[in-house]
C-alpha cells in the first residue's frame, strides 16, 4: 500500500499539483487518469521520487519517501518495478539480457540463477523462453515487447508496480490483452500497481480504483462502476468525450433511474 497524503509540487514557483491525497491498495489496479498537462504524470513520478515534492508525504508502508537516505531509497528501488511508455527495452540486449537487467543491478543471484528467474519472468507472461530469448527488441511485435517489459519489471519480485502508458502504440485487441495481464500479476503476487493513463478501453476494463487529476488537484475518487454516474463536469468531459460513451452513459442513466 502506498499513502499520499497533502502533496504539493511546483516547478519553477508555478504549483502543479495541489494538496493531492490518495490511498492506493495492493492487489488492484489504481489507475491515475486526466488530461494532458492535468499533472497526472507529474504525480506519479513524484510518488516514485523522481521529482522531489515541495511538502506532503508519500509512505510506502509507513516510510515517508521524502525522508529517505540513500541507502533506504536504494532497498526501496528494489521493491520497485517499472513499465515505462513504449516498453523502453535495450535496442543492444536480447530478450533474456533486457529482463536479466535489473537482477544484475539490484541482485546478488548467481549468474544461473539470474537466468532462470528470467526464463520464469518470461514464461509469466505467456512467451517460451527458448524462442525468444536470444532475440533482440527489434525481432520481435510489439505486443510482445510490452510483455518482455513486463517480465523485466517483476523479475525483482517487487511489491510495487508503476505502469505509464502502458497500451500505448497497441491495437485495441492486444492492449486488452496486455491489460489483463497486468491485472492477473498485480492480483496474483498482491502488487501496488498504480497506472498511469488516458486510455478509455483500459479504465473501464482495470480501473479497481482511479483518481482523476484536473488543474493539478483530485476532481474525483471512485470505480470504474462509479465513473458513468459520477456528477464531475471536468471527468465527463474527459470520460465522454466521444459519441459511444456518450451513448454508455446514458444507457447507464436509463437503468439506475428504473
């Protein structure tokens, strides 16, 4: 579980983000969304301490981030997997190098040792290891390059999972997939999982739990279930803006209202 408690930030004297306080679950799928230069992003690199905060506090089971040394960070990172946008794999490293990375940074396994938690890794999320391991990024869909990210960010057996845009640049039919995925390992391993994105298809097929971001503070706090009867002018906006979900909402309406 992670804390966010009274969060400040600004950069350059101009505040971001404003009194943001959440409570994100392990073992679900918290799912930060709003719109572009909402601070969505900016929130969800200052939980992971990318960006230090100007006040407030973020505890990871009790330990405040922003008073860590060091060496707390240090063993904290290693509870910490990351999915990045686009996969972010090593053009230069196969497949079984990529997901061995973080082992051979953060690990003190034997160099088989390493290689078999990877196989595991990759095996998690559905690919054979004998095939794709001696491959490179550029080998291989990219459906399956988001799965090798995946394998490379739970290789470390984290407790806390940060995912940015996850479905980005996939068909709808292998984001869902990708989705689930992500899903079934957050739930399987009891993982903090906290999404960061503006994927419709995604909030409404994983979001356990979603914060909305607007103008740098927290609009709204609810379910997926909750999203379509939410009275928030800013998340309809962002949530119907299409025709179908304009069409899914009034569906929604029609059958609480019988």
């Amino acid at each position: 579980m992670i804390e966010v408690k009274n969060l400040y930030k600004s950069f350059d004297g101009e505040m971001v983000l404003k009194d943001i306080s959440a409570t994100f679950e392990s073992g679900i799928i918290n799912q930060i969304i709003g719109k572009s230069g909402s601070g969505k992003t900016v929130l969800m690199k200052s939980i992971i301490g990318l960006f230090p905060i100007d006040s407030g506090q973020i505890l990871y089971q009790e330990r405040n981030l922003p008073n860590m040394n060091r060496n707390e960070l240090k063993l904290l990172h290693q509870e910490v997997g990351m999915l990045f946008q686009g996969a972010a794999l090593f053009d230069s490293m196969t497949v079984i190098e990529n997901v061995m990375f973080p082992l051979e940074m953060f690990s003190k396994k034997s160099k088989q040792e390493m290689i078999e938690r990877a196989r595991f890794c990759l095996e998690r999320v559905n690919l054979q290891p004998d095939t794709v391991s001696p491959l490179f990024p550029s080998e291989i869909s990219g459906g399956m390059q988001k799965r090798v990210a995946i394998a490379r960010a739970i290789a470390l057996n984290p407790k806390y999972l940060f995912c940015d845009e996850p479905n980005s640049g996939l068909d709808p039919v292998t984001a869902l997939v990708i989705d689930r995925l992500i899903e079934e390992i957050t739930q399987e391993y009891n993982i903090t999982t906290i999404i960061n994105t503006h994927d419709m298809n995604s909030i409404m097929e994983i979001g356990a739990h979603i914060i909305f971001i607007e103008k740098g503070t927290k609009a709204w706090e609810g379910s997926k279930e909750e999203i379509f009867t939410a009275n928030n002018e800013a998340l309809e906006d962002f949530v119907f803006a299409s025709n179908l979900y304009k069409k899914i909402r009034k569906t929604q309406q029609k059958t609480k209202n019988n």
